[in-house]
C-alpha cells in the first residue's frame, strides 16, 4: 500500500531512531515533543512557556525547523523520517500539559466542572496556537493526535473498576477503553477558535509545499541573540516569526520589498491582509507567518 505510513516508536528495546532511520523508517521525534512543549509540566517546560528544555537552545529549535537532520546533530538522514508531534497516546494531551503548566489544574485537583476544564482561553489558547505553529512549519511529518484540534482533556472516568484517580487529569490512559479515552464532541464545540486555527494550519502546509519539502540552504535563521525566539526566511518567499517569551515582544525586521500577514495568533491562511514592510512587532507567546507580495 503506497498510501500506509510506517512508524516506530524508537524507545522500546532500546532508544534508536537514528538506526530506524537508517532503515529508511520514521519514528516519533520526541527531541522536538520535548524541546517545543516540554518534558514535564511542573518542572520541565519547553519553548512556548518561554524556556528551554535541559540543554537546548534556539540552534536546536533551528534544527527542528529543517527536519531534525544528522547533519546538524539531529537524528535522521530524511527528514521525511522525522514524525513530529506534540501528542500522541502516551502521557498528557498537549492541552493537559497545559492547563498542568499553567497551574489551572494540579495532579492533585479533581475536576468537578469538567465543562470549565475543557474550555481554553486567553493565554492558554495562546499556547496551544504556538504549538501547533511551530508544529505545521516544521520539515517531516506533522501528527496530531485526534482532539488535539480542541484540546482534549482526558479525566478518569469511574467505572466498574475500583480507582482512587477517579476524576484527576490522566497522564497516561492507554489502556484505558471507557470515557477516560473516548472523544467528547462537545468539547469540540467549546474550542472552535482553536480549531480553526488547526484547520487553517493544515490547508496552509497543503498550499505551500516549503514548509514540508524545503532542504537547510532554503532556510536563512535571523540572530534573535538571547531571546527564546525563531525566526527565519524560507526560500526567500516567508518570513516564519515565533515568540516564546510570555512577556517581551520580539522585533522582526522584513527584507526589502512588501509582505503579507498569511498567518498570525489569530487566524491561519488567511489571504485577506493588507501589504507591509519595515519593522514588525510579534506578541509575546504568539508566531507570524510573512509571505512576499510578487
């Protein structure tokens, strides 16, 4: 089947994606999971919470953006063999990860509102755009896990089986086949901002085949010096501006010529903007997406 995608998750039996590669298989890139989101919540918090993850920085960010390659210390030979994600069915929902890290709920917390739980607002949402941002303008495979779209929130459900967890947010429900795991449509219906913006995102990688079949000399990354930020040009037709700061602006300065806003915090693809030049301004915990005008 020319169509099947075939995968690996390169941690079992030992961590080797690199050798998948090798093998000409993909596997789950949980270097960019960790650098972009985080490891942990609580005490691990990546990129859009405006800080690094152990020992990245904003070079490893650039080389996420190109496809994870081994030529820039990354672990694949394609980066076709790079599936990117923020989600999948092990350990929190991006938007749990979230509402952890932000303190709108704790490990500890049973949700008694879980209409409350499910809806994501002002800066939250603000992260989950970020996110899936960084997500879709990245070489590979872009994977999101369904609910993603709306930030599904998984609470252990009770059941016939006796759990003292019944109602606290759950890390890690893969074996779990009641309502922990089931989709709710309705929280569906509380976040159609967000998944909007989703919807957006994944017609604007269909439109614009450089964000998913650029090589590295197609990529030139601005110095942003110490700010937790990248910004780059693409095949000298996007300007790709992200802010993880979640206080301070970043300036970004645009080429010669005139622009159009294709993306912002707002909304994705949009071809409606008017054209710009000169300095711009991106918001804190938010990303731009710049397309010259022919």
């Amino acid at each position: 089947n020319p169509n099947a995608i075939i995968l690996a998750e390169p941690w079992g039996g030992g961590y080797d994606p690199s050798g998948f590669s090798d093998q000409g298989w993909a596997s789950f890139n949980d270097h960019i999971r960790n650098g972009v989101k985080g490891q942990n919540p609580n005490d691990g918090q990546g990129f859009i919470f405006g800080k690094w993850q152990g020992d990245f920085d904003n070079e490893v960010l650039q080389r996420f953006a190109m496809g994870s390659l081994r030529e820039f210390g990354g672990q694949y030979v394609d980066a076709a063999h790079s599936v990117n994600y923020l989600e999948s069915h092990d350990d929190n929902t991006f938007g749990d990860f979230i509402r952890l890290a932000t303190d709108q709920v704790s490990n500890d917390n049973i949700i008694a509102d879980r209409t409350k739980n499910a809806k994501v607002r002002d800066f939250q949402l603000a992260l989950n755009k970020l996110g899936a941002l960084y997500l879709f303008t990245s070489q590979g495979i872009a994977f999101i896990h369904q609910g993603q779209e709306w930030a599904r929130s998984k609470v252990i459900a009770d059941s016939d089986l006796s759990d003292v967890q019944v109602g606290h947010i759950d890390h890690n429900s893969y074996n779990k086949d009641d309502e922990t795991n089931w989709l709710n449509w309705d929280e569906r219906d509380m976040n159609p901002n967000l998944v909007d913006y989703y919807k957006g995102l994944i017609q604007l990688r269909k439109k614009h085949p450089e964000f998913r079949h650029s090589n590295p000399d197609d990529f030139k990354f601005y110095d942003i010096e110490s700010q937790v930020a990248l910004v780059y040009k693409l095949q000298d037709t996007f300007i790709v501006a992200m802010n993880g700061d979640p206080e301070k602006e970043l300036n970004v300065y645009l080429p010669t010529g005139s622009w159009k806003v294709i993306t912002n915090s707002e909304k994705a693809n949009m071809d409606d903007s008017p054209t710009i030049s000169g300095t711009i301004h991106v918001a804190p915990t938010s990303g731009i997406i710049f397309i010259r005008k022919s």
